[in-house]
C-alpha cells in the first residue's frame, strides 16, 4: 500500500500550530496572577513582622496539605546574616507543620526562610521577618540591618515573575503531556487497529511513527525533569538532589517514570501484556506527580487520576494516528475513522465523570472554581472539550456523506483543539486547586479619623487582629475601640467579639500629622471558611463614634 500525501508540508503546518498554541499559553499565563505553589502557609509562629518583647523558643511553621519529609529546610537568620542555629527542623506525623528549636535570641531583626515540597510534587519557598525587643523599623543593633539581608529572600516562585524560567517550565510540561498522552495512546491504537501482518508496509509504517513518539517521550521526560529540578531541591546542593531521589515519593515517581521511558526501549511491541503493564505503570507515576498525590482519600484521587490519562491516551493517541493517516493513507484513514469515533465518545465521557468527581474531591465549594486560575482554566477546558464534541460530530456526519474534504479540514480543527487542550493541561496542572488566603490591611481615610484593620494571615483558626486608629493629639486615646465578625452565609450566628486591647507601638508609621492607638489580640475568632462582614467601632474622648465594615472571604 503507498503511502501518499505531503507530510513535510503538512508536519511544518503543525510545528506552526504548536508555536503559535505554545507562545498564546506563554503570553496569557504570563499574565496571570500568583498562584503556582499548591501548598500554602496558613499559620507562622513568630507571626510574620511579629515585634516580640520576648524572644520566642521555637519557629512554628503550618501548612494546609502534606509536604514530602525527606526534603524540607527551615533556617532563622540574624542581622549578621549568620544562621542561629544549626539544628535541623523537624516535621510533625501529620507531615504539614515544621518546628525550628532556637537558642537564646539577642534583641534584633530575624530572616526566616524555608523550603519544602508539597505532596504533589511542588516546590514553596518563602521568607519573612520579625523582631526581638525592638521594632521591625529601627536599626537592628548588630552589623548591618534588615535591609543589608535582603538577598536571603526568594522570589523564585512559579508565577512571581515571568521569565526564561517559566517559559522553559510550562513549555517543557506541554511538550511533556503531548508526547505522553500521543505515545502511550498511539501504542494503545498499535495493538488495537495496526492492519496485516508485521511486515505489512501500513503496519511498519504505524511502527516507526511509534518509534518517533517513544523517542519523543523520553526527551520531553528527561527536559521536563531538568525544567524542574532546582526549584525542587532549593539551595540543597548534591545533598538535596541526592535526597530527592532516596528519600521522596516525588523523587520516587521521578525516578519510576525515567525508567519506564528508558525500558520502553526493552519491552515495548514485544507481548500485549507486557504493553499493558508498561502503560499501566506509567500512567501511575504519572499520577504521583500531580494533584491526585495531595488531596485524600488519596487512594480514590489516584484511581480517577489514572483513568482520567488512561482516557486521554485513548482520545489523544487516536486523534493524532488519525490525523496521520488522513494525510497519508487516506483509505486507511476511513476505516480507522469509525472505530475512533466510538473509542473517543466513550474516552470524553470517561472523562467528564472522573473530572467532575475530581472537582468535588478538590474543592471543598464548588463556586470556588470561579476563584482561582486553576478554575478558570478548567472551564476554557471544559468549553475546548464541548467544541470535539461538536467537530466530532460534524466530521462524522460530513465522513457519512462522503465529503472527505470537509472532514479533512474539521479534523486539522479537531487536532487543534486537541493541542489547546493538552496546552492548558500542561499549565494548570500547575496551579494550585484551592484559593489562597491572603493577610487583611483594610485602610479607610476619614476627615478626622484614619483607621486600619488587620487580620494575619486570615485563615480558619488561629489569627493576629490589630486596630490601628489615628486620632487628633488633644482627643488623647479612644474612649472604646470594637472589632466584630459576623459570618454572613449564618446570619443566626450572632457576631464574635474580637477582644482588641491597646498595645504600645514603637515602630514608625505614617502618622498623618495624628496620634496612632493600637490595638491587637490573638485567637481563633475566625472559625470556619465563607464569608465575613468586619466591623469596627471607634468612639472618642467626645463621645463621637465612627462605624466601619468590611466584607471579605476567607477559603
């Protein structure tokens, strides 16, 4: 059988598309706001910018989900930019807290900085700052100052700036989740449609296009390892690398997933079983680096993981031979038609129940898909999905009316979309599910009275809630000062009173040619997730009240 049709012209078409889909995904997630690491800090014992008139014993670092313990750092810095101590940090059984022993501070500025590793493989960094008897404003009474320190911060995360890095990053996932989905699905269609005997021209030729793609996969693997592997291992070093790879269940899968791709070389077109099994494991170490890794039940989340690339396999590997033989087998192509037709219905239905039921297990509040980048690129995917469904349709109905042309060009639209789709795949895989809290600095300005609210780090539980007021020097210090929180999804749940007592504030703020007041408490009057109205009572020496609200979420 001849094989006809220009495939170099028609392959340049399609690096074309694949440039022009990649560099859109680059320029609309470079625009995208913060949102790559998938576990955050809900709680930091000191606070961070805590002033402590007593120097605290221990750094308390809570997270919202499991880390990996094998490879994790928590450092405290002084003034001098000398480490405090050398001990190691230790983690809890739970695998979400980390506690730092610390000697005997001085009066002084302190760095916290930390690294650690989310259960689906993401790297988190931060650092912040407190104080030991003084403010987080003066000097810090050692050789050099707060500012002298700076450069101990990281600012290396996924979405905070958008450059060589996160192209390299986000390409090399695309790249990775288009040759993995077209390899695996393309082996899948080998053994399912490959016409002939073994030495049939058609057959051969389907073999070597699988050859290409097993090639593929392993270079997309091996350059999405590298993309990623500083920011997994910090400033570890060889130590963190080696720890990576003995001592975490994403080194594991790392690991699991390289040798798989260099044993397909081995194992592969020799038995359907073992083909089977090869696909099998593959998808499952997979599945260990992503999102299905964090969430629990953990044993559920993977399974429809799995299923879920199982599905896309079938619809990507199909497409793509598809699209292959349209171009240069055409009466091939009509018969392979059919029976993708019916394969690629049952793989996006598959696909639509264990991506629903993903979404529940991930959110806690479905209306939470409409706070978050992840969301928001489920639902262009969704709609990408909806659209095959409608090309599917037509190009069956064109196929049926014997206008191979027609269905020649939808089907170029249907390889486009699907390449859309594995683009998004490829980004939001790297995002966090769950919005992320952030601290509150409310400020109003007012003819007479300034005020602000702030509530650290604003998340169900435990917080720091500070009023600060300014008033005229000769009105002297508030008469009474109420902060309030009403939970407004259960308005019969009369509002918290928040104690707030006045506290002595030494550090410099702008004064607004008024006298600051401040005052602060500590507690768990922030309960539950949903939303809050904050209100705040401000009376003066004169008898004169001032009522401040405010809405907010808290996730």
């Amino acid at each position: 059988m001849e094989w006809r049709g220009n495939w170099g012209g028609t392959y340049r078409r399609l690096a074309l598309w694949l440039l022009i889909v990649g560099f859109g995904f680059m320029y609309l997630f470079g625009s995208a706001a913060p949102a790559g690491a998938h576990a955050s800090l809900v709680q930091t014992i000191p606070a961070s910018g805590a002033e402590l008139k007593q120097p605290p014993e221990q750094v308390v670092l809570t997270f919202n989900e499991r880390l990996e313990e094998g490879l994790y750092y928590l450092r405290v810095y002084d003034g001098s930019k000398r480490k405090v101590t050398d001990k190691a940090a230790v983690i809890n059984d739970t695998r979400t807290t980390l506690t730092l022993d610390l000697p005997g501070l001085a009066k002084g500025i302190y760095v916290v900085t930390y690294h650690v590793i989310s259960a689906d493989g993401h790297p988190v960094d931060g650092t912040y700052l407190f104080a030991v008897g003084q403010s987080l404003d003066q000097p810090s009474g050692v050789s050099g100052s707060a500012p002298a320190i700076e450069h101990l911060h990281r600012h290396d995360g996924p979405m905070s700036t958008f450059g060589v890095k996160d192209v390299l990053q986000f390409g090399s996932r695309i790249l990775f989740y288009l040759a993995l989905l077209g390899f695996t699905g393309w082996l899948l269609w080998l053994r399912w449609f490959a016409p002939g005997e073994k030495t049939d021209p058609s057959r051969v030729r389907l073999r070597q296009w699988a050859e290409r793609l097993q090639q593929l996969y392993l270079i997309a693997y091996i350059l999405f390892m590298w993309a990623h592997m500083g920011d997994l291992i910090g400033d570890g070093g060889a130590e963190g690398l080696l720890r990576l790879f003995t001592q975490t269940t994403v080194g594991y899968a790392w690991l699991g997933g390289l040798l798989l791709a260099l044993l397909s070389f081995i194992v592969l077109h020799r038995s359907v079983f073992l083909d089977y099994i090869w696909l099998a494991l593959v998808w499952f170490a997979k599945s260990l680096l992503g999102h299905a890794a964090a969430f629990e039940p953990k044993s559920e989340t993977l399974v429809l993981d799995w299923l879920h690339l199982a599905a896309s396999s079938v619809w990507v590997g199909g497409l793509l031979m598809l699209f292959v033989l349209w171009r240069t087998d055409k009466e091939l192509g009509k018969r392979f038609l059919p029976r993708f037709s019916t394969a690629a219905l049952i793989s996006i239905l598959l696909l639509t129940v264990s991506g629903v039921l993903t979404v529940f297990i991930f959110l806690p509040d479905v209306r939470y898909i409409v706070e978050t980048g992840w969301g928001k690129l489920l639902l262009a995917k969704t709609g990408l999905v909806l659209l095959v469904v409608v090309t599917a349709a037509l190009i069956r109905f064109l196929f049926r009316k014997s206008s191979e042309r027609g269905a020649g060009r939808l089907l170029g639209v249907d390889a486009v979309l699907m390449t859309l789709i594995v683009g998004v795949v490829g980004v939001f895989t790297y995002l966090t599910p769950l919005p992320a809290n952030e601290p509150m600095n409310w400020h109003v300005m007012g003819e007479k009275v300034h005020m602000t609210a702030q509530i650290s780090p604003n998340v169900p539980g435990v917080n720091d809630f500070a009023v600060k007021v300014w008033l005229p020097e000769k009105l002297g210090k508030p008469k009474q000062v109420i902060m309030k929180l009403q939970a407004t999804d259960n308005p019969e749940i009369a509002p918290l009173l928040v104690p707030v007592e006045y506290t002595e504030d030494v550090s410099f703020e702008e004064s607004f040619g008024l006298k600051r007041h401040t005052y602060k408490a500590r507690g768990a009057y922030l309960p539950y997730p949903g939303h809050w109205k904050l209100e705040v009572r401000v009376m003066d020496s004169n008898d004169d009240e001032t009522v401040y609200e405010h809405t907010f979420q808290v996730y």
